[in-house]
C-alpha cells in the first residue's frame, strides 16, 4: 500500500505540474516522469534514510518518492523564494542535500554518475555505512563519465548503486538506433561490476533489485547497477508532442501502467476500490496543497541574485 | 627565521602540512601516489597517509574530477591535480559546470571546498597541447577562485589557503617555476591569504600588473629600467579571483600608467578583462592607455625560436614600458 501511495503522489504531483505549466505559471520547462512511477517507489522503498542520491533534469519524483516536502518542490519549480534550492535551480536541480541526502538533481546528463560515484569515495575514506545511489537515464550510459566513474568505483569497490530509468528515448532519439547492446546494464559486465535489469512498471521487482544491489554494496564489495526498463508518457519535455515515437511504444505502455497493475495486484489480495480511491483523493489534494503554497509563495528578492555564489568573500568574488 | 627552498618544495610543504592538519584532505590525480607526481611533488606521501588519501587515478580527468566534486559536495577536501593546464578540456563539466555552480543553484545548499592544481605556462618546448595560460578562460566562470603565485612562500601560503577555504579554488602553478630555489619562512602555519595582491617593486612612473611567472620577467625588465631612469611599480596579483582592485586602484592612481603583463593569448585574455575594468573606472586616473602585452593569437608552437615569440621576455616588457610612457 505504502508503494502505491508513493507511486500515486508522484503522478499527482506531475499532472499538477504539468497543469501548471500549461497554464503558464511556470517558466522554463519541466520534463516529467509519468509512467514510470514504480521505478521511483521501489528504488527509494530500498534506499535507506542514510544513503544519498543523485538525480536527473527528470527527477520531480526522485524527490516526492523520497519523502521530500512537495510543497517546497513545487515552490523550486514555480522559482520562489520558499523553493527548495530559493527558486535559484528550478524543475531540474532540486536538492536537500542535508535532511534528504539529496545530492541534486543536475541539468548535466551524466554528470550524477561523476557525483555519485564521487560520495561513494567520501563514504569509503570516512568510514561510513552509508550508500549512494546515483539515478539516471538510458541515454547517459553512452557519456564518457559512466565508463570512467564506474571503471573507477569498481576498481576502488566504491558503496554506490547505479539505478538507470530506460524510458527508450533520449529527447527523441530512440536508444537502440545510437547504441549496440540490448539492454544498458549489461555493460557493467565490462568493468566486472554486477547489474540486473527489471521490469520497472512492476513496482516490488525493482525494491527487490534495489534491496539486492544495496546489500551489495554496503557489504563492501563495490558497484552494482540496475536497469529498470520503464515508459515516459509524455514527451522529453511538456509540451513535446513527441512525434518521432510510433503509436505502439504507448499502447504497450498503456497496456503496462505500474499504477494501474500494482491496484489489480491489491485487489486481488483484498483492499477494496474505495481504498485505493481514497489514496488518490488524497493525493490530490495534498497536491493542491503544494501548488496553493507555490503559487501564493513570494519570488527571491532580486537584490539577492548575487548571494550564495560563494562560501567566503562572495561580495568581493562576484563584484569584478 | 627563513629558508631557501624551490618552488615544488613549498607547494609540497603546503600539502604535505594540510594532510597532517585536516583528516578530511585527500589527494587525487595521474601518478600523484606510488611516483609521487611527476614534478616530485608528493613523494613519500602514500607512505604516511596511505591510498584512501593519497590516490592514483586512472587516466579519466573528467571521472576523477566529477568524482571529487561529488567528495566535496559530502565534506570531503579533496585536492586534485591535472598534470597540465591543458587537459582541462577532459573535465571541463564537473570543474565548470559542477563545482563552480552546485552551490549557487541549490540555494546555498553545500559548499564545494575542492582545490585544483594546475601546472601551466609556456617555455618547456611542449607544443600546443602542454603549453597553455587558462588564466582568462577559467576567471570567465563564476563560482571559482583562481590562484597564480610565482614565489615559493606565495605558492606555499596561498596552496595552504586554497586548502582551507570553503569554495573551488584553482591553482595555477607555472612549471618553470618549480625549480627556482627561493626564501620562504619557517613558520609551519604561514598563510598567504586569497585575494590579496603583492607590490614587489615599488615605483612612480608605471604601474606593471602581472601574475606568476611574468612578476620576476617584470622584476628583470623594472631593473633595466630602472637603470634608464623610468621606475616602475610591479604588482603581483598573485590571487585573480577575488582580485585586489584596492590594491590596483591604489597603484593607478599614484602612477597614472599601466601595463598589463601576462602569458595568455592575447584574445579573451584575464588581462584585457583587467584593462577593460581599469579603463571604466579609473579612466580619469590614466596618463595614456592601457596596453597589454600577452601571448600572440596562436596555438603554442614547439620549436624554441617560435616558442619564444609566444610570451613577453624582460626585454619585450622594457619596450611596451617605453611604448606606454612615449619615451
């Protein structure tokens, strides 16, 4: 029950953006992850509160599965002063990196493995149980940085979990015409580094994959990477018509909502339709909680555009 | 009390102390752990603080970079070194786009205290890929502080400092210093703090402003003026980013004149960044322009008789003196 409340928070918390945006009460634009929801439920029901964890410019529900404070990710995607990152990052670089362990979402693809692997090293040199889990998507298996950071976190036997969302499109570029192997994981086998791939619209297959890599590399024995295959509903952005993908990708992701079969699931085993409505309901209106508070939250001051550059001197540091 | 040591021993000096002091500092970068770098500059380091702190890396500078952004970010202070300037290309993502933003975009969130080593500069005979000055390109990006000493206590004060401080600092360290054996203090805790410039040469006349290796070529060419008659005042900014403007604007508006001496190409250059500041607000100040001698608009050649057209010597900083005076 508690996965698919997460699951349903997290499709709540898209379409509200997502109506948002459509209205035209964001700037910018927000890239959402409706559809793969139970990749975001069950690899978070496995990460522990001590762990840390990147994510990506698709990563609202990275952070809402995290049990970060929707109000203040939505206030971040709206650019108020109550936001998150103080309206400063917006849709694409949420973090709390001191209650969540939320090392940021980053605009940069790719550039969370660097990251992850990089706090794996601060856990190992200090000591600590902790593990990181950097998430990504298919695309940012082909940068350079997956190869160098997982050639070196494997041979340093570095505490981090790759947890790679395949949605099958990069922006509009379909994965299999740009890269060779069937499924991306398996190339962790080049660097000697376990891996699984799951069925990411089936929520309690990818806990259980997270659960085994995490145990793996908090015993100390290194990397582990999984590939969760999943569907992005929408296009890379809201609004993208997502024209370059044929009509059957979403009547076989349709077919597959995690939402939808993760009910049937509970059904079967007894919890009633007005159970799983009121956990909608519910996530409805804790939704529109968040886009009440967003929306009624002031902007920065624009006289602290230049504050937070810098740790020390920053007046001096970003006067000339 | 002082003693006379060469530049890589007062950078090893530097660390080797930060290691002692800070449990948190690690080292990371190409040969820096069993050869102890190429420049001699961590020998013996993995034997006292062992590999978890003193760390080979792969050849991967945009892996070993990213990775010690993602240390810092977690408290970690991880020093990192290029083997040269040049192969900042190979992580320019994590250096320009990671460390020198994530505070800045998550709020306020972390501090990113890394510090990044950088050998640079010409005259080695390397060609265009070992030779380059990236001063003007790295100052572009805000986040960063940027170092460039030239004497050995500089370079140790301001290594010890860069360590210290809460944000990405970048340190250029010009290779043909290295060697050059110099007085530095005793005292175990001697800082050199950022931000701060230095007047190695007081003088009336013009004002020369330089960094690293181009301050003893200033010193050299302020000499043979000297002995013309013509005094100059050489400033060592010694710290780019925050610059010393009180320290220029001092210097300025007692000697009306300026120079500006540096290795870079000359195009998009810090200097001309410095002469364009200087000409917006100290314009009144002036006698005459302000002229920048650099390096020439190309791509570092290899042979040393074209290498030595490519960056200003004593007697090239005597005539641009002259240029800028009239005589």
């Amino acid at each position: 029950m508690d996965l698919y409340r997460t699951m349903v928070r997290v499709r709540a918390f898209e379409e509200h953006a997502a109506e948002c945006f459509t209205k035209g009460m964001l700037a910018g634009n927000i890239h959402l992850s409706i559809g793969q929801e139970a990749a975001a439920a069950g690899a978070f029901a496995a990460i522990q509160p001590e762990d840390y964890f990147t994510s990506t410019h698709r990563g609202h529900g990275h952070a809402v599965a995290r049990g970060m404070d929707p109000k203040l990710c939505m206030a971040e995607l709206f650019g108020k002063k109550t936001g998150y990152c103080k309206g400063k990052g917006g849709s694409m670089h949420i973090a709390d990196m001191k209650k969540a362990n939320h090392l940021g979402a980053n605009g940069i693809v790719g550039a969370g493995q660097l990251i992850s692997a990089g706090s794996a090293l601060a856990s190992k040199i200090m000591g600590d149980k902790s593990v990181t889990v950097g998430c990504f998507g298919d695309s940012s298996t082909n940068e350079g940085s997956f190869h160098e950071s997982l050639n070196m976190a494997a041979t340093w036997k570095l505490p981090v979990v790759w947890f790679i969302e395949n949605n099958c499109y990069g922006v509009s570029t379909e994965i299999h015409r740009v890269t060779n192997t069937p499924d991306l994981a398996t190339r962790a086998a080049a660097y000697d580094v376990p891996f699984a791939v799951v069925d990411g619209s089936d929520v309690t297959a990818v806990y259980e994959a997270m659960v085994t890599a995490l145990d793996h590399a908090r015993s100390g024995k290194g990397p582990y990477v999984v590939e969760a295959k999943v569907y992005r509903y929408q296009g890379h952005y809201c609004g993208d018509p997502a024209v370059y993908r044929p009509k059957e990708y979403m009547e076989q992701a349709l077919e597959n909502d995690c939402i939808e079969k993760l009910g049937k699931r509970l059904a079967a085993l007894g919890v009633t339709e007005a159970e799983l409505e009121e956990i909608k309901q519910a996530a409805q209106t804790e939704m529109d909680e968040a886009v009440k508070f967003a929306d009624e939250s002031p902007y920065p001051d624009p006289a602290e555009v230049t504050d937070d550059m810098y740790t020390a001197d920053n007046e001096r540091c970003v006067a000339r | 009390m002082s003693k006379k040591i060469s530049v890589s021993k007062a950078i090893r000096e530097g660390l080797l102390e930060e290691m002692r002091r800070d449990d948190k500092m690690f080292i990371m970068g190409e040969d820096m752990a069993v050869m102890g770098n190429v420049f001699a500059i961590t020998t013996g380091f993995l034997d006292e603080f062992g590999p978890n702190r003193v760390i080979d890396t792969p050849i991967s500078e945009e892996g070993f970079m990213g990775m010690a952004v993602g240390a810092a970010m977690r408290g970690m202070h991880p020093v990192v070194e290029l083997m040269y300037d040049d192969f900042v290309t190979e992580c320019a993502d994590p250096l320009l786009n990671q460390a020198a933003k994530l505070k800045y975009m998550s709020g306020g969130q972390c501090s990113i205290p890394l510090v990044l080593r950088m050998p640079m500069g010409s005259g080695r005979r390397n060609a265009g890929q070992h030779s380059q000055s990236l001063e003007g390109m790295i100052c572009h990006f805000p986040g960063l502080k940027v170092v460039a000493p030239c004497s050995a206590a500089d370079a140790k004060g301001l290594i010890k400092s860069a360590i210290r401080d809460p944000d990405p600092v970048v340190v250029f360290e010009h290779k043909l210093l290295y060697a050059r054996k110099e007085e530095i203090p005793e005292d175990e805790d001697y800082l050199v703090p950022i931000g701060k410039a230095s007047v190695k040469r007081q003088g009336k006349d013009l004002t020369i402003i330089t960094w690293s290796r181009e301050v003893n070529f200033s010193m050299e060419a302020a000499e043979k003026l000297a002995a013309e008659g013509i005094d100059v005042e050489v400033l060592d900014l010694r710290t780019l980013v925050p610059i010393d403007w009180e320290a220029i604007k001092a210097s300025v508006s007692k000697t009306h004149n300026v120079l500006i001496v540096s290795e870079e190409v000359k195009r998009g250059s810090y200097a001309g960044e410095i002469s364009a500041e200087i000409s917006e607000e100290l314009f009144d100040e002036l006698d005459a322009p302000v002229e920048r001698l650099c390096g020439l608009n190309i791509v570092s050649p290899f042979s040393p008789v074209l290498e030595d057209q490519n960056f200003p010597h004593p007697d090239d900083i005597v005539k641009a003196v002259k240029r800028v005076l009239n005589k």
